[in-house]
C-alpha cells in the first residue's frame, strides 16, 4: 500500500457572519506518495480556502488534517510552521522572488532554518535549479529572467528541501499558453521522478495534464477521478 501524504477528513471552514459563511461543507480527500492530483474549480468554489488548509496556513472549523502523518488539530502555530518547512513546498502564481537576489540566493533561503552551513545550502540550491533546467541562469535576479524562468525558481525553492508534498496554487496563472504548457511539462517530469504533486487551478486545460482530477463547487468534493495523464 502506497505511503498517504495528505488526508482530510470531513473537514469544514466557516467565517463570520450572520449566518456564516460556509466554504468547506465536509471535504475528505487522501492523496498517496507519488501522485499528480489537480484540485480544480471555479472562483468562490473553496479551493482556495482549501488549499489553505492542506497547506497549514488556515485552520479547519472541524475535521481532522494529516500532513506526512501529522495530525495538525492540536499542533500550535510554531509547530505547524515547523511541518511546513519540513514537509511542504509552495508555488504560488505570483513567484514572490526576492528582487535583490539571485536565482542560487532565492533558493537556498529555503534552507535557512535546516541547520545546513551557507556552503550546503547553496550546493542544494544548484541541484535544485539544475533539476529543473535552470543550471546556466545560477546568478540571475528575477528581472533577468523570463516568466516561465522565475516559475521554475520558484519550483526549485519548493523542491529543495525534499518536501513530502508540493503545493502548486494556478502554476501557470501568469504565463503564457506556451510557457504555461512547459511548466506543466516540468511539473510531469519531476512528478515521474517521484515528486507528489497537488496543483489548484481553475484551468481545465491544466487539470487534464494530471492523472488524477478533484473538481470542487461550493465548498464539496463532486467527485474524484484517476486516470492517466495526458503527455502532449
């Protein structure tokens, strides 16, 4: 039986209000080691709210949140961000590079909190940027390099620290048709060297590149399908 990284049961998230608003109406999901899942759906669906709380930014109103077998009910908050550095790698639509460093530098800030010397840090760093392509743009800033290029620093930041789960929220987002489509490619390639994967989008055309497909719609799971991917 596969490893489970994640799983969610029946989890709710409500916010204040007269009555409250109900995002979450009892999600359950379980995703194993090694999958390439799309959590897809339009805006005002949940899926963001949920990524929030797959990713340990938010906490459920109930239900239970498993994060690598962690249960992060009782967690405090240094502790869930603890098993976020530990566990979890994001990529966000928005990049959020730091200007006035280099692509090596970006990277390896990752790593600042692991106990490593600045010389183990940056030789990750460079294996992460090299494994995603990136090896002959080392001492780049963002503003010299293109957007899909700063998408794929932004994947080797979420990768170097051997996350049990990558979190990708809209990848493509600020790409381009044909740059978004080369990230998706990247994506498939690291998920076929045993990355777990959960991207959120609301892009079906980006949900059909993975082998398994979770469309939400207010705040409920409709239903659940594996499937193989499309390669081209």
């Amino acid at each position: 039986m596969s490893e489970i990284v994640l799983e969610l049961i029946d989890v709710t998230k409500e916010y204040g209000g007269d009555p409250p608003t109900r995002a979450l109406r009892g999600v359950s999901l379980a995703t194993e080691a090694g999958e390439l899942t799309a959590i897809v759906g339009p805006s005002g669906s949940g899926k963001s709210t949920l990524l929030n709380i797959i990713g340990t930014l938010d906490r459920p109103t109930s239900g239970t949140v498993r994060v690598a077998g962690y249960d992060t009910r009782d967690m405090t908050d240094r502790q869930l961000s603890a098993l976020r550095a530990r566990e979890l790698g994001f990529v966000f639509q928005q990049f959020f590079l730091l200007s006035g460093e280099s692509a090596v530098e970006n990277v390896a800030d990752a790593l600042l909190y692991r106990g490593l010397t600045a010389t183990e840090r940056r030789e990750r760093a460079v294996d992460a940027l090299q494994s995603v392509g990136l090896g002959h743009r080392l001492g780049h800033h963002p503003n010299q390099l293109s957007g899909g290029e700063r998408q794929r620093v932004a994947i080797a930041r979420a990768l170097v620290g051997k996350p049990s789960l990558m979190l990708a929220d809209e990848p493509t987002g600020n790409l381009d048709t044909r740059t978004g489509a080369a990230v998706m490619d990247l994506l498939g390639e690291l998920n076929a060297s045993g990355t777990t994967i959960l991207v959120i989008t609301h892009e079906a055309e980006v949900a059909g590149r993975c082998r398994r497909r979770v469309p939400v719609r207010d705040g409920l799971i409709e239903h659940d399908s594996r499937r193989p991917a499309v390669l081209s």
